[in-house]
C-alpha cells in the first residue's frame, strides 16, 4: 500500500514539475501557430488605355527592375503626339503674325507719333501675349502626348514576381485598372497574431524562431520588427436597420485580443523560396540566451 501512495506521489509530482516547465517555457516564449508569410503586392496598374500588342512575360515568372511586361498599341498616342506637334507650328505661326504686327505697328509710331490709337496698341500687345500662351498650351500638349507614349510600354518597378497574369495578346486593358499582381521579392516578412496576453515585455528586435508548415524541418530565426497598434472593433459595427452589431459573450471569460506581430527573417537558405499566404509557427524568445 506504502508503495502504491508512493509511485502516484512521485507521478503527481513528476506530472507538476513537466506542466510548469511547459508554463514557464510558454510564458518566456510565447508561441503561435497562426502566421503566415506576407510581402508587398504590387498592382501593376497601365495609365492608357488600349489593346496589348506584345506581351513578354508569363504567369509565375520572375522579372527585374525595369523589364518590360507588356506593350500596349500606340497608334492613337503617336496620332495624338503627330496632332500636338502641328498645333505647337500652328501657334508659333500666330505668334509670329501677332509680334510682327505689333513690331510694325511700333515703328510706325516711332515716325509718326499719334499714327495709332493707344487702344490699338494695347489690343496688339493683348494679341502677341495671346499668341504666346497658346504656344505654351501647344507644348503641354505635346508633353503630355509623349507621356502617353511612353506609358504604353509597362515596366517592373522593382524585382519581384508575376502572379495571376490572365492577359494576353489582343486583351484590352483600360487605364488606371489593375492588371496583374508583382510581389516584391525583397519585401517578404512572416506575421503572426499572438494574443495580447502573450506580448507583455515583447519588444522588437526580440528574437524568434519561425517555422513554415512546408519546411517544417528548418527552423528560420528572425527578430520582431514591429508589433500592431491597434485592430478593428467587432461590436458597435452598423447591422441590421442601422442598429450596431454586439457578438453575446459570457460573463465570467474575457477573451484575449489578438495582435499581429511583424517578424523578419535574418538569414534565408538559398534553397527556400518563400511563398506570401504559407503557414507558419511562430515562437518569440524572450530569454535572450535561447538562441
């Protein structure tokens, strides 16, 4: 009997001692297993409208910085370029005729003051001003028409990669519309969301360890870059007939919010490509000698 209250003391007391290692683990290293790898998404957005008459890349190809992605026809642009260049002749032809006039109409006083009213006069210098500011007019236009042109050739603002391209050659893109999706390859980062009851004495630069669902045999370390101020409310929102959405809760639990917390990766095997939208398990080490 001696033994039997002795073998389920020590089992008691071995049970303990694991659990409160876990506790006390846990607690120094909060972890979760709610991350995912996210980075920048670029909207590669055209800013002309027209049909796409060559398109050099493919979906899930990777591009560099100033690549060309696709062209659009520029026909009507080089049209429109053509008709601003013969309105800028058009104006400086007036302008012109408008300084000339004036010049002679100067002269003319110079030998015979009083030869011309001084309404004249004003109505002249009026006209050659005129004459100018149409010029000026006649070189935006041709400025903004060669905007135009070069804006049918769609470059990569930055290295990265092509994703869900469904546009090919003939599509009809409208200016200012989305058409396909860049990720910025040197942008990636891992986010998780802890709950708030985890971060306290998190700070960034504390280091972490993240492990992707689809590598989950190399443990990446990484440091915190920076821990969200703030998330949405759920109740007080506007439902039905303009009334506000309350979730029911019960009275003796108070759930703990959950915070998104940014981590970046230090080091990257060559190997490892990441993916944005992958699963990851985050763990953040608080005690600084743990890694």
């Amino acid at each position: 009997m001696l033994k039997r209250y002795l073998l389920t003391l020590i089992l008691v007391v071995t049970a303990s001692v694991i659990l409160y290692s876990h506790y006390l683990t846990y607690t120094q290293n909060p972890w979760t297993r709610d991350g995912q790898v996210r980075a920048y998404v670029i909207q590669i957005t055209p800013r002309v409208t027209g049909q796409i008459k060559k398109m050099y890349i493919e979906d899930n190809a990777q591009v560099k910085k100033g690549e060309v992605l696709f062209e659009i026809d520029d026909s009507v642009y080089k049209n429109n370029l053509n008709k601003a260049l013969a309105s800028q002749k058009q104006a400086i032809a007036l302008l012109n005729k408008a300084k000339n006039e004036e010049r002679r109409s100067l002269n003319l006083i110079k030998r015979t003051p009083g030869a011309i009213p001084t309404l004249t006069l004003n109505n002249l210098h009026n006209a050659v001003e005129t004459a100018q500011a149409s010029v000026f007019a006649a070189d935006a236009q041709i400025d903004a028409a060669q905007l135009d042109l070069t804006f049918t050739r769609i470059t990569a603002p930055t290295d990265g990669y092509i994703t869900n391209l469904s546009h090919r050659v003939g599509s009809q893109v409208v200016a200012n519309t989305p058409v396909v999706a860049l990720i910025d390859q040197n942008s990636f980062w891992i986010e998780g969301f802890f709950k708030e009851t985890d971060l306290q004495n998190v700070n960034p630069k504390d280091k972490t360890l993240v492990t992707l669902m689809m590598h989950d045999d190399q443990p990446l370390k990484g440091e915190i870059q920076s821990i969200g101020y703030g998330i949405a409310k759920q109740d007080g929102s506007t439902g039905n007939a303009l009334l506000p959405n309350v979730n029911p809760n019960f009275q003796w639990i108070r759930l703990a919010q959950r915070i998104p917390v940014k981590v970046h990766l230090k080091q990257m095997p060559q190997q490892l490509q990441l993916r944005v939208g992958m699963t990851a398990s985050i763990k953040i080490i608080k005690d600084k000698t743990s890694v």
